[in-house]
C-alpha cells in the first residue's frame, strides 16, 4: 500500500519534469517542418546572416571579457571582505535582471543625451547605433549576473586556504593566483560561459541603444527579429537553429566544467 | 620568546579583552578555552589575518603587529586543516619554501628528516583526497614545519579523530616538538589534550584570561571555581577554614563536619581563620587504600572512610563514586586499571579513602 504511493509520488514528479522537457523539444523540432526550402539555403549563406553571426560572437566575447576584468575583483571583495555599502553593492547587481531589457537601453540612449554622455561621445567613442553599442548594451546586462554568479563560485572556497597561504609566505596576490584561482576555476568557468550566453542572446537593450542596421549592428536575435517583422520566416529560422545550437552548446559546456574532480 | 600584550578583539559578538600571553623560546603553550570563546580570533589576530582594536605582537624579539601574514614567521594549521586540495602531498609540503622564495637546498635535508620522522614518504605523489584523517594530519603539520617557523599556531589539532589515530598524534606532536623545538601555541578546549603536551598554559574564559601558569600549577592548583570547572574538575566543596595551626604548619579546613589538613606553605597570601573557600582535588589524586599495606606519613593527615555507590569503565581508567560515612561528601575517584582490578572493589564495599595533602588545593 505504501509503496503503491510512493511510486505514484515518484512518477507525478518525474511526469512534470519529462512534461518540461517535451515542451521545449516539441517548441524546437517544430521548427524543422520549413527547413529544406531553397529559402532556407539562400538564407544560411547570405552575407547578411554570416556577419550577424561574426558580431554576436565577437561583441559577446568582448562584453564578457570587460565583465570578467571588473566582475572578478567584484565577486572576490563581495565573497571575502566586509565593506560599507556592501549590501546596497550586491542588491545593485540584480537591476539588470529586474528591469526589462528595453528599459537599460534607453536610459543608455537618455545618458548619451546628457552633458557627460555628449561629452563621452564627442571626445570618445561613439556608443549610439554603433557597435560599441552593442557591447556596452551586453555588458551591461551580464556584468551584474557575473559578478553575482563568479561570487557564489568563491564562496565555496574556505577562506581558510587563503589564511594557511599568507601564513606560508604568500602576499594576498599570491594567494590569490596560487591558491583561490585554481580552486574555484571550474565554477568561475561555469559563471563566465553563462555570462557569455546570455550576451549572445541580448536582444532588448541591444537594439535600443545600437539600432537594427545590417551589417553594421545587427546581431543575431536582432536579425531574427528583423526577418520576422519582414515576413522572412526561412531566415528567421536559420538564425534561431544557429542560436539554439551555440545555446545548448554553452550548456553542455557548462556541464562539463561541473564535473569537477573530488577534491576533499 | 611570544610576547601578546594588551589584545582586544571586538568582531561579531566576540569580545576579547586585554589578552596577555607570553612564550617562552621552544615552549609549547596551550591556550584553553570553552568552544566558542574566540580561540580562533586570537589565532588570526596572531597571524595579522585581523587588525585587533589594540595590542602589541612579539615575535622572537621582532615587533609585528604592523607586518602582514607573510612577513610574520608564523605557520598555522587550522582545524580543518585547508591542504590545498588541487596540490599533491610534495606540492603542499614545499609551498611555503616555494612561497617564501627559500633556498630549497638549505632546506632540503630538514624538510627530508619532517618526512621520515612523520612516515609519509609513500604518499608524497597522492593528493590530499586519496588520504586518510591521520595522513591529512600529518601533511598539515609537514606543511607547517617545512619552512621552520618561529612559531607554530595550532587549532584544535587533535579534534575530530578517532581515538587511536588521536593518541598517535599526541605522540607525534611530542616527538616533533622534543626533536625540533618549535615554539608552538595550541589552542584547544580539550583540557586531556593539553594536559599531555603542555609546558605552559593560559586558560581563556569569557573573554578574559583567568589564569597562566605550567601545566601542572593550572591542572593541581586553579586559580579559581570557574577555572577548575572548567578543567573538568568533580571534587570541589564549599569550606570553612576552622585553624592555623602554627606548630604543625597546617590549615584545618571543615566540610560538612570533616576535617582536612593541607600545608600553609602552598599559599603565598595568609589565610584567614573564618573564611569561606572552595576546596578542590583532582580524581587522579584521591587514593583508595588497601587495608593490608600501611598508610604512607604523607596520607595519614586525610583518611576518611565511606562506601563506594558506583563505578565506570573508561577504557583506559575506572570511575569509582564514592561518599563518606559522615558528612556524606561525594568524591570522583579515578584508578588506572590495574589499580582497580587489585583493589577488588565492588558497589556497596565500606572502603578508605586517603587525599595527599599536596594535591588538595583550596580557592579562595
């Protein structure tokens, strides 16, 4: 009797997560029934494609790379040091996950209308419809979520590791480099491939601040948004078939680096 | 020398007032205290991981509390250990050489003899998962030692082991100080763990130090209730001083009726007659007397006869609980097994219990 309800409990959990997965298949498989069409194939080649392509990796690349050189730092002072303000720091990183997409984009557009944003502009780089646009809209979008995810990573590192390091002869640096970076270096690799996803999906705050123009800002999602709104449905779904492979790519990564080692 | 002068320490709800301890060259100084009192906030005081409100920090005639960790000389082994995990046993051993920038062959052949003196030369390729508690134990002490510290912090070295492994360390941790005679303080607050390493101690209750001394005038002679208490002390009562008696050099104390006698000479501050004070001795002190061998001059002062109500095993003791005919005062016996099995006893036995006059101590 008892074990009559145990396996009922067993199968409706499993049941619900099996039901998720065919939810999401179901969604990507459907996509396949216009896939073959000669459109297809002239979509998948045109330059237009290939160069949305080339500037989603290269603008996600360098957006996380600028969110990795002040995220780390970031990450290891709000996992190990007590400071004021910390609280109101660490409850700062999550606005870029709170407030839509859009909304980050134009406060960007309304900041570059400001003194110091002509000022940036003019004596700078030019961040409106142009591609440093694109990066600046990721990395503002991912810097918070790194941060946050590269902290949880050093948590997990005892800081007592760093303690027996200094007391051995190693400056905080050394410390640092030789004993807390290879320790959580699976974890932080986790945090930064996630970190990299999420800029190469980055759509709203994306094409608000940088525009839609092919081949000069056009990213990925912002050429299958475009390809939809012009009725190209071959296109749109030659793009999606791309970012949903560089998706469950970055997720396969992402496991691996969890198969870490027992260390003790 | 280890000179700690003047420590405060606020952080969280941890208070730590006016921390004095000092170390001899070569001692090993145990610093007691109930768990969490903070032990291990001195410990990374010590080590300049935590600015102290205020104190001065000598470290073999050098004053360090403005140095950083890695300048101070100092080798800490905390309780969990921290082996780097992703090192394998040599790389752990040699980081401090390597961190430091020694000279490796300077350091080669003590660094050789630390291996064969801990027996883990078989394990030096293993990383510190492949290894056992005791294996991880004696890598951390390694660890420690290689670069020759001026000092050696421990934490709770002998927690969380099993009894054997425990007993092996003990022992090692003996043979690593007599050969090599790193002045180490070990913090603990296991009173047994102290007992069989320490030369000094320094016993830290609430924030406060109640008492420093040898081993020995801690253990036989605390300083107060709260000290001997907290060293697991059973045998304290509530006494009166009834006499000075100035021919035979004698106090006698009375408890419930009974008389003790212990010797005036123990006691620097003079005694008054009159006065209110805990009378205490240790359970290994309380003798059992065997009716058919005579009373030794030195006993003969505190005989005092009862019954035995109940008895222990401890493995490597037996507990006897006994109370005196009158007056009805409890003692906490402890007889080493082959004691006890001569002795015969059994619950309800009318035997004699005799106290040396040395080891009973009073706190006033």
């Amino acid at each position: 009797m008892e074990d009559d309800e145990e396996m009922n409990f067993r199968y409706t959990m499993i049941g619900a997560a099996v039901c998720i997965f065919i939810f999401y298949l179901g969604l990507i498989l459907s996509l396949f029934y216009f896939v073959g069409g000669k459109g297809f194939w002239d979509a998948l080649s045109h330059p237009n494609t290939l160069f949305s392509i080339r500037m989603s990796l290269i603008a996600a690349t360098i957006a996380t790379f600028f969110a990795v050189i002040i995220g780390l730092p970031s990450a290891y002072a709000l996992s190990r040091f007590k400071f004021f303000g910390k609280e109101i720091l660490d409850t700062f990183l999550e606005i870029p996950m709170i407030i839509s997409p859009i909304a980050l984009g134009a406060a960007f557009l309304v900041f570059f209308n400001t003194p110091l944003g002509e000022l940036i502009q003019n004596k700078g780089i030019f961040f409106v419809f142009e591609v440093p646009g694109i990066i600046l809209a990721q990395f503002a979008t991912i810097a918070g979520l790194a941060t946050r995810l590269m902290k949880a990573s050093l948590d997990e590192i005892s800081p007592r590791y760093e303690a027996v390091a200094r007391s051995l002869g190693s400056s905080p640096w050394q410390a640092f480099y030789r004993v807390t970076l290879p320790l959580s270096f699976r974890g932080l690799l986790a945090s930064v491939i996630l970190a990299w996803a999420k800029a190469f999906g980055e759509f709203g705050a994306t094409v608000t601040l940088a525009g839609a123009m092919p081949r000069k800002t056009e990213t990925m999602p912002i050429a299958i948004f475009t390809a939809l709104a012009s009725a190209n449905i071959e296109k749109a779904i030659v793009l999606i078939l791309i970012l949903v492979g560089f998706g469950l790519l970055t997720l396969y990564g992402v496991r691996l680096t969890g198969k870490r080692y027992r260390y003790d | 020398m280890i000179k700690i002068e003047g420590l405060h320490i606020l952080f969280d709800t941890f208070k730590i007032i006016d921390l004095n301890i000092q170390i001899e060259e070569g001692e090993f100084h145990f610093l007691l205290g109930p768990t969490g009192s903070g032990k291990t906030l001195i410990l990374e005081s010590i080590m300049g991981l935590r600015k102290p409100r205020t104190g001065r920090i000598w470290i073999a005639d050098r004053e360090v509390q403005s140095l950083p960790p890695e300048r101070r000389g100092i080798s800490y082994v905390p309780q969990d250990l921290a082996l780097f995990p992703h090192l394998n046993v040599k790389e752990n051993i040699l980081f401090g050489i390597k961190a430091r920038d020694l000279d490796m062959k300077t350091y080669e052949e003590h660094v050789y003899t630390l291996v064969e003196v801990m027996r883990i030369d078989h394990l030096l390729e293993r990383y510190p998962a492949h290894l056992s508690g005791g294996e991880k134990k004696r890598v951390a002490l390694l660890r420690a030692l290689a670069p020759k510290p001026k000092l050696l912090l421990l934490d709770e070295p002998l927690s969380g082991l099993d009894l054997s492994i425990k007993i092996d360390i003990q022992h090692l941790l003996k043979n690593l100080h007599s050969a090599f005679h790193t002045t180490t303080l070990c913090v603990t607050h296991d009173f047994e763990e102290a007992h069989s390493l320490a030369h000094g101690m320094t016993i830290f209750i609430d924030g406060k130090v109640e008492q420093v001394g040898k081993r020995d005038d801690v253990f036989l002679r605390p300083k107060s209730k709260k000290v001997a208490q907290f060293l697991g002390a059973k045998n304290i009562y509530r006494a009166k001083v009834l006499k000075n008696e100035e021919s035979s050099q004698r106090l006698i104390l009375g408890v419930n009726g009974l008389l003790f006698s212990i010797p005036i000479s123990s006691y620097q501050d003079k005694i008054e007659v009159g006065k209110e004070v805990d009378l205490f001795i240790r359970p290994e002190e309380v003798m059992i007397l065997r009716e058919d061998k005579p009373v030794k001059d030195s006993l003969k002062r505190n005989v005092f006869e009862g019954e035995v109500l109940d008895m222990t095993d401890k493995e490597r003791y037996h507990l006897v609980y006994f109370q005196t005919t009158e007056g009805r005062i409890p003692f906490e016996i402890s007889i080493p097994n082959y004691t006890f099995r001569n002795l015969n006893l059994s619950i309800g036995n009318k035997v004699r219990i005799a106290l040396r006059e040395e080891s009973l101590w009073m706190m006033s």
